[in-house]
C-alpha cells in the first residue's frame, strides 16, 4: 500500500459566521495524480493555501507528510513545489537567472543549481531561450518556465493551480504528458486544482468535486461513471430506410436498455459500446447506415449533475 501524503480530517475554515471550507476529508498517496475541481467560489483555493501553511485551519486537521502546515510551514515548503494561477517572475531577468535565484532562495549549491536549471530547462524546451527576458516570453513559456522553478528544489508533491489556463491544445498536451512522467517515473503526488474537466479525467487517478466548500463527490472517474443513474452509453444510429423492425432488434441486444426514434435516426442506450452489434442488425436488416456514433458519460456530465444537487 502507498504512502499517504496529504491527509485532511474534517478541514474546517471559517470567517466570522461564513464557512468557507466546510468538513473537508481527504486522503492521497504517494505518486498519485489528484484532480481537484470546482467552480470559481468553491473555495479550491482556501483548502491550497490551508495545505501550505499559509492560513490556519478553524477546525479539523491537515498533514502533509504527517507534517502540520500551520506549525511547520517551512518543512512543509521544503518538499512541496507550488505554481499558481498567475505565475510571477522578474522580467528583467533571463529564465536561466530566474531558476538560479529560486535555487538560491533554496541553499542550493551554485554549481548543482546551475546543471539543474539547464536540465530543467531543457525539460521544459525552453533551454533556447535560456538567455531571454522572461517578460518576452509568451503566456506558454512562462507556464512551462514555472514548472521548471517548481522542480527545482526537487519537492515530492507539486500543487498546480489551473496549469493549463490560457495554454494553446499543443501546450496543454504537453503539460498533460509532463504531469503524466512526473508521477509514473519520479513517483512525485501531483494535486491538480482544474476547470478543465475533459483533461482531470484524463490524467487524474482520482477526483474531488467541490462545492460551497464542501467536497461533494470523489473517487477514481471510472468508478464515478459506472455509479451515475445515467446509463453508461448512448449511441446515434442513423439509417437510409425503415426503422420498425431494426428497433425491435436493437432492443432484443442484451445490454441495450432503452431505444428511442428520432426520424431516421435512434438513439440506443445501453450499459456497453454495443456499434458493432447494431451495425451488424443494420447490415442483415438491408438497411442503409448513414452514422453510427457511441458516447459515454463524461466527467463534465458527473460534474454538472452532482453541482446541481449541491445547488439544490
């Protein structure tokens, strides 16, 4: 069994009468990729800055690395790498002379700081531009640049919040694949704070749905679809011809466990991809198929549904 490495008991936090975080309980292991989601005002962010040490919880605990934040802020920054929203550099200063001051805010020694930064650079493909001004560098640059000053000091969980913002798709891929490495090759625990759901579930080996301050849902994305009402599948078939007799075989499949008619097309619903038996009935029924597309319950569906009952 992992080792647990962030664990929060009944979180608390409150500001006079309003309670911001309210009885958050969490447990993540070592090397494990965590998609912390939420929208604006679901206070993410409050729970972070509890988890570094920067605010004091009003009840419950937290411990990272068995570590209290609140008490020992400064052993708790020395193994764990945190990049904001909004990252900030000195713009006057070169990406390479960037990571080196981080370096030496962390007594690394200079000639073990200078090989990382240019190992960590090269990482993060910016080793070309080493040299530049960072308030040249683009918006992307500066994401990938901020990556580079979180493993400098070679933390063993790294808290990204909204990584991905304002990033172009080739970008975000590459984060997503960098994320991927830190967690499966140098063991790193990964706590991803994210709007964007369709790369959490992705990349993430579990979730946690905030709401009003209170964690309303969690578990790996796999297990949370399977346990949705919803079915787990819904496929479009559109066909050239009559349906009558072709919907009386669909629903005779197994799996299939409700078929409606929309013009020429149906839409099937079912617990499994089921495509390649209804395009055999399609092919023995004479028919023409015109489309066959399958889609499954999405994280951003889960999401959507269990914030409304929160609401609610």
């Amino acid at each position: 069994m992992s080792e647990i490495v962030i664990e929060a008991k009944n979180l608390n936090k409150a500001y006079g009468h309003i309670h911001a975080v309210d009885g958050i309980n969490l447990s993540i292991e070592q090397g494990e990729v965590y998609g912390f989601l939420g929208p604006n005002g679901s206070c993410k962010s409050t729970t972070i800055l509890m988890m570094l040490g920067y605010t004091e919880p009003s009840g419950g605990s937290i411990r990272v690395f068995g570590k209290d934040p609140a008490r020992e802020p400064i052993e708790v920054k020395r193994i764990v790498g945190y990049l904001p929203e909004t990252v900030g550099f000195y713009g006057d200063m070169s990406g390479l002379e960037n990571l080196l001051f981080t370096a030496e805010l962390n007594q690394i020694p200079s000639e073990e700081a200078y090989s990382k930064s240019i190992e960590l650079l090269e990482m993060v493909e910016l080793l070309a531009s080493k040299d530049q001004p960072v308030n040249q560098y683009s918006r992307g640059m500066k994401q990938r640049l901020g990556i580079a000053d979180v493993l400098i000091k070679d933390p063993q969980i790294v808290i990204l919040d909204d990584p991905t913002l304002g990033l172009d798709p080739a970008g975000i891929q590459w984060l997503l694949a960098l994320i991927e490495r830190l967690s499966q090759q140098r063991n790193i625990t990964i706590f991803l704070s994210s709007h964007q759901l369709h790369e959490v579930q992705r990349i993430c080996n579990r979730v946690g749905i905030m709401s009003h301050g209170a964690l309303v849902l969690e578990g790996k994305v796999a297990d949370l679809v399977q346990e949705t009402e919803s079915h787990g599948y819904e496929t479009k078939l559109e066909i050239e011809g009559e349906t009558s007799v072709l919907e009386g075989k669909i629903k005779s499949i197994s799996s299939v466990e409700k078929v409606s008619v929309e013009g020429s097309q149906l839409i099937i619903e079912s617990t499994s991809d089921v495509r390649s038996q209804i395009a055999l009935e399609v092919i023995q029924s004479g028919a023409q198929l015109l489309e066959l597309q399958a889609h499954r319950n999405s994280l951003q569906e889960i999401y959507m549904r269990y914030f409304q009952e929160a609401l609610v």
